[in-house]
C-alpha cells in the first residue's frame, strides 16, 4: 500500500540559508511523485513534480527534488531561501490507472523562514 | 487562481446534521478529488471521481457519499455530523488520471 513520510513536521531555517525537506515513500508500483506547497488559508498549489525521465526536477522559483528510486525517497532543496518561500509543503504520491487514481500526501513540512 | 471552485468557503453547524460542499472543477477537467484536512490526520484522500463514475476511494466514511454530475460539478454530503468531522474539506481536478492536481481553497466546517 502507498504510504509517504515527511520525515520533519517543522523546519526553522534563516534568509538565504540552504534546506533540505524530506521525503520517503512506499509503493509496490510504479508511482508518480509531487512536491505541493500551501499557503495560509489557500488550496494546496503544485510546486514540482517526476512522471518519468530525468530524476532532478526543478520548479521556477528555484526548487528542485531528486528521485532516488533505491532509496524511495523524493527530497526537495533549495541553496537559498526567502522569507515568502514560508508555508507548509507537502509531498506526494500517485498511483493508478484510468480505473481508478489515488495520490497520497504526507503529513506535510512547515518551513519557517527567519530574517 | 487555480480555477477551481468551492462553495461554501465556511459552514458552521450542529451535531447530527446533514451538509452539502460543492466543488466546480477547472475548465475541461473530467476527475474530480475531494480530501480532508485536519491537524491531527493531515491531508487524507476521500475519493476520486472521472466524468461522472467513482473511481477510487480512500478512507471516507459511511455517513458521507459524493456524487459527479453530468456537468462535471461534484458534491460531498457529509450526515450525521459529529464533532470530529470539522475540518478543511478540498475539492481538486485534474485533467488526465496522472495529472497533477488543482485544488480549491477549500471549505472549512465547523461542527459545535
């Protein structure tokens, strides 16, 4: 059965400081694998995302995250942080076919950006 | 604006009753998904519609059913409410079963 395990509910980290949000899952099967992020009192926004090819995925405000299939893992990073990239972030896992689709979150990360 | 739509944006209610949560999926999106959001079990999967027909649940209780009507709008009917189903509920859409997914800003219940 799918599962997926942020492994740190809280990450204090200073402006332009480097951080490292990670991530683990498990699946039988071949999955498919994303990095949402929420702001307060919004809706859950997709940050990145691996489907297949290249195992580093980048997103436009300076994310990436690296598939590690051996490891099971999807961990995000960015060199340098900013005080707006505060919020909660969430990774996640799908997998399914046209029968029927799941995609299971973690019980998220809040990254706290400090001046 | 992630373009999809959620109505109401707050509900506060008493235990035992019934409420409806309606969700418009974005713009030629055919799956629609809906989750609940609480402090003590995070983000949880409910179930999963495509153009009409169920297609996956997870962990939704008996006293909620869901339902996608032919224009692709979808509601979540949650009955007999009790204390602990206060909560965020989202709806989000995708446009392929493997597409990320677009969610809503969410309806937040309040039960008293």
């Amino acid at each position: 059965a799918q599962s997926v395990t942020q492994l740190d509910s809280q990450v204090p980290v200073f402006e332009e400081a480097p951080v490292e949000l990670r991530c683990n899952y498990s699946s039988s099967v071949s999955v498919y694998l994303f990095w949402y992020v929420q702001y307060p009192n919004q809706g859950l926004q997709l940050l990145l995302k691996y489907l297949s090819g290249s195992t580093l995925v980048e997103s436009i405000n300076g994310f990436e995250a690296e598939f590690n299939k051996s490891q099971t893992s999807f961990h995000l990073r960015k060199p340098s942080v900013h005080i707006s990239d505060t919020a909660e972030y969430f990774c996640a896992v799908s997998e399914g076919d046209t029968g029927g689709f799941k995609t299971i979150f973690g019980a998220g990360t809040r990254l706290f950006v400090k001046a | 604006d992630s373009g999809v739509t959620q109505t109401p944006k707050h509900l506060i209610t008493a235990t035992g009753q019934r409420v409806t949560l309606r969700c418009s999926p974005r713009s030629g999106d055919l799956s629609v998904y809906w989750y609940q959001q609480s402090l003590d079990q995070g983000l949880q999967f409910l179930i999963h519609y495509y153009n009409g027909e169920e297609r996956a649940k997870g962990n939704i209780l008996e006293r909620f059913s869901a339902q996608q009507f032919p224009d692709l709008h979808s509601e979540l009917n949650l009955s007999s409410l009790e204390l602990g189903d206060s909560a965020l509920y989202f709806c989000a859409s995708s446009v392929q079963w493997n597409s990320p997914l677009h969610f809503g800003n969410g309806t937040r219940l309040t039960v008293t």
